[in-house]
C-alpha cells in the first residue's frame, strides 16, 4: 500500500515538472575535474626531503633529475644538509648527486652545513671531495660562515692540509670574469650565458659582486646596464641588494634606470640594503642633475638650429624682396632707356627737320639763282636781241 501511493506521488511530482521552468532548462554540462600534476623535480624534492629513498629511487629509476634545483637553486642535496638528515646525504651523493653545486647565491652544500654547525655532514662531504674554497656571493667560503669552534677546526685544518689560498679564492672568480670580459671587449661580441634557473646574466654577477673593474669592462663592451633577469631585477637592484656602493655608482653613472622594476613591482630602493638607501638616494639626485644638464645642452642646439633656419627663411625672403625690386629697377631703367629712345628719335626727327628745312632753303637759293641765270640770260639774249 505504502509502495503504490509512493510511486503515485512519484508520477504526480513528475506531472509537475514536465513543463515547469527547471524542465524547461538547458542541460547543464558538468565540467571534467582537472588533475592537479606537479612538475616532476618537485615531486623528487618532495620525496627527498621525506627521506623515502625507495620513493626516491623509483624516480630516478623514471628519469628524475638528482640535481634538480628549485627557484632558488636549491637541490635535495642542500636540503638534506639543511635538515640534518645524514642518511639521505649521503643516499644521493653516491647516487651521483653533484656535492659542488651552488645555489643562485654561490652557497654549495658544504656552506649549509658549515652554517649549521652540523659537524658529520661537513666531515661527509669533505671527504667526498667537497670544496673548502668555494667562494659565495657574498665573498665567504665555508669556514668564513661556520660560528662553532669544532667546525671552525674542522675546515680550517682542511684548508692548511690541501694548502687552499683562500684570498686566491676569493678572487679567483673575478680574475676568470676579467678575462672574459677583456675578451669580449676585444672581439666586439659579448659571449655570455644567462644563469639556467635566475635568469641571471655576467652584468648581475659583477653588479652583486662588486666587481667594478669587470663591471666597468662588460659595460664597455655595450652590454645593457638595464638588462633583467628572470624575476626582473636589473644589476642595480642586485648591486644595491648586496650594498655595493662602488657598482651603484658605476651603474648611475652610465645612466641606468633607477625606477626599473622587478616582476613584483619593486625598484633598487625597496631592495637594497638599508646602509645603502640613503646613497642611492644621492646617486638618483646626481643623475637627475645630468638628466637636467643633457636638456640643457639639447635646447641650444635646437634654438641654434631654429636661428639657422630663421636665418635661412630671412635670406630666402631678403633673396625674394632683391628679386622684386630688380625687376622694378630693370623696369625703369627701361622706361629710362625707351625715354631716351624717343628723346633720340624726336632729335633725330628735329635733325631731319631741320636739314630738310636748310635742303629746301638751299633748293630754293639754288631755284632762284638757276632762275636769276635764266632771267640773266634771256635778258642777255632779249639784250642780244634788241641789239
């Protein structure tokens, strides 16, 4: 009974609907959920640094890459030196894992370690063949970083037994950026390589460095003081962010843009360390001064140019008024001449006038006398005849 009246409610329900706006509706199209997927060094690192090395063995089975680093150049390497985790240290150095690799500031593995004072991990990767001279970017190697004596011990009775000269090292990447900067200033063609994951390009390096002499010679050979890395920072915003007062200046000098800014919308002001904010500050009052001066010496120039050309239109017109007031001299110089003309031709017929008056007076003498004669001779012959 029950049954029979649920399905007659059913139908009624159904009565309903047919008709009514919901049925009158367009079939909504559900839409396929999308499957996050993260990229697969990501996944690596995260394996890693769960410390499952089956996990992680499985995916270098698969191709992963055991130097993979994250943005900021970090590899599961440095992480594993970060968290302490021994066992997965030394899982990846003897899976191949490169104990040399820096990070996007020059830091390698042993530069975490030392920093943390972890004591067995150092002692690991030194006798792996870690390097006890590497230089960051900030100029300091392992031992320049490690604050606990036994680890200070550790590396510093490493470098005596290698016999590392670490003053040799801390310029031995400068002396090679050198060398390729005279070259490349030499050849006319700046052979560099952009950093694979910053962005960052030899100009950055220099700039973060302080390096100016390469700064200076890299500048030189045209490369581009404005040029960004992949995040947008330009060498200033690096120059400024390490303090380098030297490169700021060098930079500003050259007339870089101080209000280029990075991908997130900062400039070298927001960045740069605190002890050099008020530097820069006097560095963006200079160069607005060249800006101003550059003006300066551009406005001459156009109103030279513009008195020129003023100049110009005043001998054009000058040439014009010559041209119109020859021609009126020529004019009247013709009337003059056309003047004398008739004054000649009215002479001329004066002259004539008077010659033909003194012909026809001398026609009338000459008739006269012939006529005297005639008369004289027939008053000779009448005379003749009359005798």
């Amino acid at each position: 009974m029950k049954m029979a009246d649920a399905k007659q409610k059913r139908n009624e329900q159904l009565k309903r609907w047919i008709g009514s706006e919901t049925d009158l509706e367009p079939p909504v199209v559900k839409r396929q959920k999308t499957k996050v997927k993260f990229d697969d060094g990501a996944v690596f690192l995260a394996a890693c640094s769960s410390g499952d090395t089956d996990e992680v063995l499985k995916l270098l089975h698969r191709g992963a890459d055991i130097n993979y680093a994250n943005v900021d150049g970090l590899t599961a390497l440095h992480q594993a030196c970060i968290d302490d985790n021994v066992d997965m240290v030394k899982f990846l150095v003897e899976n191949g894992a490169n104990i040399n690799q820096p990070d996007n500031e020059g830091w390698i593995p042993l530069h975490a370690a030392a920093s943390c004072g972890y004591l067995d991990i150092a002692e690991f990767l030194i006798g792996q063949g870690a390097h006890v001279g590497a230089v960051n970017s900030e100029g300091d190697t392992p031992l320049d970083i490690a604050e606990e004596e036994a680890m200070e011990e550790l590396l510093q009775n490493e470098v005596n037994r290698q016999g590392v000269d670490i003053e040799a090292a801390r310029k031995e990447e400068e002396r090679i950026m050198l060398r390729d900067a005279r070259q490349w200033l030499n050849s006319g063609h700046i052979n560099d390589v952009r950093h694979a994951k910053s962005g960052g390009t030899a100009l950055h390096v220099a700039a973060a460095k302080g390096y100016t002499e390469v700064l200076k010679l890299l500048i030189q050979a045209g490369y581009d003081v404005n040029i960004k890395d992949y995040d947008g920072w330009t060498p200033l915003h690096a120059a400024a962010h390490w303090g380098k007062e030297e490169a700021c200046r060098i930079l500003v000098d050259n007339l870089c843009d101080m209000e280029m800014v990075n991908k997130v919308g900062q400039t070298a002001f927001d960045v740069a360390d605190e002890d050099i904010l008020g530097y820069l500050e006097e560095l963006q009052k200079k160069q607005n001064l060249l800006h101003s001066e550059k003006r300066e010496k551009k406005s001459p120039l156009i109103e030279s140019t513009a008195n020129m050309e003023n100049n110009q239109s005043q001998k054009t017109f000058k040439n014009k008024e010559t041209l119109i007031i020859e021609p009126e001299k020529n004019a009247s110089r013709i009337e003059s001449l056309e003047q004398e003309k008739v004054d000649d031709e009215e002479e001329g017929k004066k002259d004539e006038s008077s010659c033909s008056s003194e012909e026809d007076e001398e026609d009338d003498s000459e008739s006269e006398a012939e006529t005297g004669k005639i008369l004289r001779i027939k008053g000779f012959s009448m005379t003749f005849d009359s005798v």
